[in-house]
C-alpha cells in the first residue's frame, strides 16, 4: 500500500506521476476557484432582490445538503465524502438554483 490513502503500489494517476504532486493539487483546486469567483461576481444590476435572491439560494442549497447529509449517514454511518466534494457540489447547487429563481422572478 503507499501511504495512508490506501491506494496499491504501481496504481498512481497518470497526471499526478507526469505533472508532479503540487499541479495535480493545482488543477483539483481550480474548478473550485473558479466557481468560487463566479459565485460572488456582481450582476449587472445589483440591487436588494438580487440579493434577496442570492441569500434565498445560500439558504435553499444549505438545507439541500444537510437533508442529503442526513440521508446519506441514515443509509451508511461509514460513508467518507471528501471536502472538495462537498464544496464543489454546494457551489453548483448554488448556481443552479440561484439561476432559476433569478429566472422565475423576472
């Protein structure tokens, strides 16, 4: 086995023995930044139902993943998620319903 993550020797990822460990990170963390950048970009008309909006999707994708969460710990009380997972689904789940309620109010 190599290291803690358990992965078997001779098994790495053909990015991570080409490009090296600290780019592998880098491209792993990009997407993130740039959803993160998008998140918080300013619309063209900034106002208070905009904003409305947006904390109404901050609330809405909360609750979303802590009943998946819930539902998750319900079915296996082992299941591991990674970080990154979490974060990059909470990111477009986000995006995705701030879009529609953009949408649906305007």
């Amino acid at each position: 086995m190599d290291g803690y993550k358990g992965a078997p020797s001779g098994t790495h990822h053909f990015v991570k023995d080409f490009l090296g460990n600290s780019l592998y990170s880098f491209f792993d963390v990009l997407p993130l930044i740039g959803l993160l950048i998008y998140m918080f970009s300013k619309e063209k008309v900034e106002d208070d139902f905009i904003r409305l909006i947006r904390l109404q999707s901050y609330q809405a994708t909360i609750i979303i993943l802590l009943i998946i969460a819930l539902a998750i710990y319900l079915f296996d009380v082992y299941y591991e998620v990674s970080l990154d997972m979490v974060l990059s689904l909470f990111m477009i789940l986000f995006l995705i319903i701030f879009y529609f309620k953009k949408q649906a109010h305007s």
